[in-house]
C-alpha cells in the first residue's frame, strides 16, 4: 500500500508490518497509519526549521552520526537542548535529545573537520602506544630490602 499524503509519500512494509513516511533525508514509521498522518500533522504546526546536523557518538568521539533537529529549547538558565530524529538507527532510539553545543551542521567544511580530528586521533593513538613501549624499556628502581629492616 502506497499514498501520498499533504506531499509525503507513506507506504507499508509487510516485512516491518508498519507505515512509514519519509520526511526530508529522515523517516517516521508507525504500525498505526493514523498516527503516521498525525505526525505528518504536527510537522505543519510546528513553525521550526528543521536542519540535518552531525554529533559525534559518544563523549569520547567513537565516530559520527547524521541526524536531523526536529526541535530546540532553553534547558535551565545556560543550557540549550535539541531533539534530533535519525533516519536509520538499528536496534537503537530513532530519536535522542542532545546538547545543542554537541550539535554542528551537515555540510562539506565539518565533514572534513571531523575527519581531520579522526586522524589527529589516530596519531595521539600511535604516539601514546610509542610512549608506552618506550616507558616499558626504562629500568626500574629495585632497593634491596634486608628481611629484618624497619620503618
């Protein structure tokens, strides 16, 4: 089953057994066609731009994801949040709520950037397993200890 609804194109998976709606570069699925429509629906309420952006995974940058802003607000008096929906996640949220400071637009320069930081990574990666054989070669203090000594 296929229709098109208010622009977006829903269609049915009998292997997934649900409804999807592909929305910009991202997608809603639902078993429910009427709760698909719905969030069709909201989409138009909403008066938000909505942006494709790129988060590392992890604190500790174990790679990149590709998501899109669904929404943003104010998190305390310093604090920003945003949702950002995702495309395909297998066996994970389709939908996390980020720090907007962890959050940078999808484009060609930060693309790059963040593949310049992968291969800084990399080198202080090699340079801290140099540092560590290098450290395994220093000779160490042994006291020789009389079995009767007191401290």
């Amino acid at each position: 089953m296929q229709e098109i609804y208010k622009g977006y194109k829903i269609e049915y998976s009998d292997f997934k057994q649900t409804f999807s709606a592909k929305i910009g570069d991202n997608s809603y699925a639902n078993v429910n066609l009427e709760k698909v429509r719905k969030h069709i629906d909201d989409l138009e309420k909403k008066d938000f731009e909505r942006v494709n952006v790129l988060f590392e995974k992890g604190w500790r940058g174990k790679g990149i994801e590709k998501g899109m802003v669904t929404s943003a607000f104010k998190e305390g008096k310093y604090t920003s949040s945003c949702w950002v929906s995702y495309e395909e996640r297998p066996g994970k949220k389709t939908r996390t709520k980020e720090i907007c400071t962890r959050v940078y637009l999808d484009n060609e320069s930060n693309r790059q950037l963040f593949a310049d930081i992968a291969a800084i990574r990399s080198e202080i990666a090699k340079l801290n397993e140099k540092e560590q054989t290098t450290r395994s070669l220093l000779e160490r203090y042994e006291p020789e200890l009389l079995e009767d000594s007191t401290f």
